[in-house]
C-alpha cells in the first residue's frame, strides 16, 4: 500500500515538472541555436511596434538610404563611370615634344546640372566634320588646335574640339550677353588650358565645355563656371589630356598669362 502511493505521487511530480519546463520554454520566445531571440523576424517577433521610437527610426533610416541611392545614380554617379575608349587614340605627344602635363581625376563632387556624352572617337580629318550638338563636346576634328585665350569672334568647331581632345575647357557665350559678364568670363582666357569665344545660336547665355561634359550657365556670374573649370580643366577622360593648346590656329585678343 505503502508503495502504490510512492509511485502516484512521483508519477504527478513527473507530470508536474514537465508542465512547469513546457512553460519556461514558451516564456524564453523559441530562442535559436545562435542565442539570439525572435531572428527569425516571422510575424510581430523582431519587428517594431508601429508608433513607437524604434520603427520611427527605422523608417527614418530606409528613407535616408532611398536619398542617397538616387544622389549616387545622378550626375555623379554617371561621371564615375566615364572613361576613355578604346577608339580614342591616347598616345600623342604634345606639339612642342614635351611630356603631357598630368591628366586629373574627374571631380567627385561635380557641378550641378553637368551633362556627360558617351565616348566616339577623337580622329582626325580635314574632311567635313557634323557634331550631334552645339557646342560640340568631343568627336572627330581637325588635325590643328585651337590656341588657348579668349577671342573676340567666333571660331571653328573642329578647332576647338581638338583643344578639347588635349583636357581644355571651352566657355563659350551669347554674343548678346551684356558687356560686363563676356569681361568676367574674358578673364579666364588669362587662364592656363581655357579658351573663352562668343558662339551664335547656342541654348544658354553661357556654357561650359570640356571632353564629353558640358554645362548650360545663366550668367557669367554663376558660381558652378569656377567649380566647371577647375573640375575639368586637364581631364583625366580627355584622351590627350595634358597636351596643352599652344603651337596651334588663332590669335586671341586675351592670352593666357605666360
């Protein structure tokens, strides 16, 4: 009799403290092998409560990361990727048989509003020469250069595309701009690697050219002129950066200083 009661009473303690440890299991959350609770991040587990500081911050932090994924798919994401071409000859000594000054990696943090072309070719020809634009950013053009400074009259395309092929950054104006901003923009002809000249027809009162990038300005006065220049000027994608702008065709009214 004595036995009967010793065996019910350790049966009910058996079934006892397996309740008691199904229950501490329930109350831990089903922690994972790794140690760490709710990973699995199925249902409510793992997830902010809606309202709450942590899903503020939360949402807070996808919408940061939203900003800065389309910043990097803009205009500085699209210069990172330029490069020179195989079509683009690369090879040319300078005019004057002295090495190419360095070329200079593109500006990480570029002006605002820059267009960048895809890369053809920097051949030359003394044949006709059409460009898909005006001014023209790069492309086929005429075995001479254009000699750097600012002019007073237009000139030649095909010119001025070779000085671009050697890293020089073209301004470019409305031959209507009022006298006081083609001034201002005349002094960078005093630059070294800059050719300045009035050029009928075009889209904005000023534009800023270097190979494959150009910029549309409002005035000769816009603050992102002197970021394009010193951006630009000696390229690394102009595919005979360095190789100046001296020894070439025209006489500018404004040299560059010597």
């Amino acid at each position: 009799m004595i036995t009967s009661n010793l065996k019910g009473e350790r049966g009910v303690a058996r079934v006892f403290l397996t309740g008691a440890l199904l229950v501490l299991a329930t109350a831990c959350g089903g922690e994972t092998s790794g140690g760490s609770q709710g990973s699995s991040g199925d249902g409510a587990q793992g997830e902010a409560a809606s309202g709450t500081p942590a899903a503020e911050a939360t949402r807070a932090g996808g919408m940061e990361e939203t900003t800065a994924a389309k910043a990097e798919s803009g205009e500085a994401a699209e210069l990172a990727q330029a490069e020179t071409s195989q079509r683009e000859i690369q090879n040319m000594l300078p005019a004057d048989g002295k090495r190419p000054d360095p070329a200079r990696p593109l500006p990480e943090d570029p002006p605002e509003g820059i267009e960048v072309y895809p890369a053809t070719t920097n051949k030359l020809t003394e044949g006709p020469i059409e460009y898909d634009r005006s001014p023209p950013t790069n492309g086929e053009h005429d075995p001479l250069w254009q000699n750097c400074g600012a002019y007073e009259r237009p000139i030649n395309d095909r010119h001025a595309v070779h000085s671009l092929d050697h890293g020089i950054v073209w301004i470019t104006h409305d031959p209507g701009l009022p006298a006081g901003q083609v001034e201002t923009l005349r002094g960078y002809g005093e630059e070294e690697n800059v050719i300045v000249s009035p050029y009928p027809g075009q889209d904005a009162p000023v534009i800023s050219t270097s190979w494959r990038v150009q910029l549309e300005l409002d005035g000769a006065d816009d603050p992102r002129l002197r970021e394009f220049v010193a951006g630009f000027r000696n390229s690394e994608i102009a595919p005979l950066s360095g190789n100046r702008c001296a020894g070439g065709v025209g006489n500018p009214e404004i040299k560059p200083a010597a």
